[in-house]
C-alpha cells in the first residue's frame, strides 16, 4: 500500500509540472497586452514600460516561466489586477465556499443515485427500475438554472423555509450556512444523482451476473448479504472515479448555479478573471484547480485499493 501511495504521489510531480508549463504557454495566446491593462487608462510610455519591468515582460518567454514558477513554489501566485489583492488570498477566500458547495452536492448525489442504482439493478424489469431510470432521466434532462430558479420560488418565497441568496460561512453559523447551501447544493447534485444512478444500475448488473455472486448465492448466503458484502464492493471502482472527477468538475463548473443564489465561490472568480482579463488571476486559479483534479484521482486510486482488496498487492 505505501509503495503503490509513493509511487502514485511520485507521478504527480511531472504532472504538475506539465500543467504549469501549459498553462503559462496558453496564457500567452489571450489577446491583449497585460502591460497595457495594468497601465489603465493614462497610457504613459513611461509608466508602461515601469510595469514591464517589473513584472518581467520584457524578458522572453522562458525567463518569465522560471519567475512565475519560482513564485509558485513559494505560494506567491502574483497580484490581481483588477483589485490589487494577492491572488493565494482570493483563492482562500474564494476555494472554502466551493468546496463546501460541491461536497454537500457530492454527498446528496452519492445518498440518492447510488441507492437508486442498487435497487433498480436488484429490481431489474419492474416498476422500481422504471421509476429510477424515470428519475435519472429528469435528472439529466433538467436545466439547472430552471431547477434553481423552482426552488427559490418554491422554498423561499413561497414557504419561507430557505433563504433565496448569499453565503454564511461555516465557522460564523453553521446552522445559516447550510440553510443557505443546501438549495444549490441539491441543484448541483441533482444531475450527479442521475448519472450516477445510471453508472451504479450499469455495474451492479454485470457484477450481479458474475461467478462468484453465483457461488455466494450457492453457498446459501442472504441475498442483502450478497448484494452488499459481495456485488456492491465490486461495482463501486467505476463510481469511485465518477465521484471524484465530478467534485473536480465542480470547482469549476458551479459558476451557474452560484451565480443564481448569489454565492461567491470559485467559479465565478475564473469567470470576473477570464472577462477582466486578469493574467495572475486565471494561472493561479486554473493552476489550483488542476492540482485538485490531480489530488482527487489519487484520493479515488487509494479507495479503490481500500474498497477492493484484490488490488493490495
């Protein structure tokens, strides 16, 4: 196990460094002269060449990779742009909200679409296989904005139980916090569910029809036995993956939703970034969100090892 942890974290280095080097390289292709933004709107020729200076523009290209780099490696990610702050303190500012809007919303998919695909795989043919795969499509086919949108209407305007819009940090109240989450948290874990859901009922029926099931059914083992000691175990490896790639995507990817109820979360920070064309902004946000795509793929190869032992050796 430690072996195969050392050798999963030993290729991560190369990765990053992959990912740092293409990231920088794209960044040059956006059109624009970040001098020349940063110059405002009294373009003095002075005052531009100052800031070429200073933030090494006028170095060639591989010489402005090493000093990004450089910065990187000492967490210094480079100054915004737009509101003169350190970008590793809006990326603390801005990752925690994130984080906890997607891992309510991973939760929520995980307590309903797996479930749903256990007992529609076990229910094969019958009204409850109907049912789940009816919900998996409603799932996929529903516009999270409308669904969003059906909610704020339903449960804050309507009922009065939910607030409609912002953000309370966990650490002030977690009570409002998770009041004020849980709407969008559902709204982004509803289309999870449902392709989760599908994904479970796929692989717990071609585990239900493999020999060893057969044998412990055999052996004269109860069938919740043997569909949650023998076949669930082995039909988790692909929802395991799953379930890491779409908190990945997450980070990212919620910037629809957290613009509906007004939360300030990761993605609309990469989104205010890549509009205001703010350089630092977007390497250090799409730097951080690639080290925590990396991250969760080795989180996902270690719980495959714990969840199958066969994969120990």
């Amino acid at each position: 196990m430690l072996n195969f942890l050392a050798h999963r974290i030993a290729q991560i280095v190369p990765t990053l460094f992959f990912v740092s080097v293409l990231i920088f390289s794209l960044q040059q292709l956006l059109p624009g002269d970040p001098a020349l933004v940063m110059a405002g709107e009294e373009r003095d020729p002075a005052v531009i060449e100052q800031i070429r200076q200073q933030y090494k523009l006028d170095q060639p290209i591989p010489v402005q990779y090493v000093y990004w780099l450089k910065g990187v490696v000492s967490g210094n990610f480079g100054e915004s742009l737009r509101n003169k702050m350190p970008v590793r303190e809006l990326i603390a500012q801005k990752l925690p909200v994130t984080l906890q809007l997607g891992s309510m919303a991973i939760l929520i998919a995980f307590l309903i679409g797996i479930p749903a695909g256990i007992i529609s795989a076990v229910k094969k043919g019958t009204v409850w296989d109907y049912g789940a795969n009816l919900f998996a499509l409603w799932g996929i086919s529903t516009p999270n904005f409308w669904l969003g949108i059906l909610m704020i209407f339903l449960f804050s305007i309507h009922l009065g139980w939910l607030p409609a819009s912002g953000y309370v940090p966990l650490t002030e109240d977690w009570r409002a916090s998770l009041a004020a989450t849980i709407m969008p948290a559902f709204v982004l874990g509803n289309a999870i569910s449902a392709i989760l859901m599908r994904h479970t009922r796929s692989a717990m029926l071609q585990v239900l029809e493999s020999d060893y099931v057969r044998t412990a059914r055999a052996k004269g083992l109860s069938e919740r036995s043997v569909i949650l000691k023998h076949a669930m175990r082995n039909a988790l490896t692909p929802i395991i993956t799953l379930g890491a790639l779409e908190l990945g995507t997450l980070l990212s990817g919620a910037v629809l939703t957290e613009q509906i109820f007004s939360i300030p979360g990761f993605g609309k920070l990469i989104v205010d970034a890549v509009f205001n064309r703010d350089y630092a902004v977007v390497q250090g946000v799409v730097l951080v969100t690639a080290t925590v795509y990396i991250t969760l793929n080795l989180v996902a190869d270690v719980a495959y090892v714990l969840v199958n032992p066969r994969l120990r050796g």
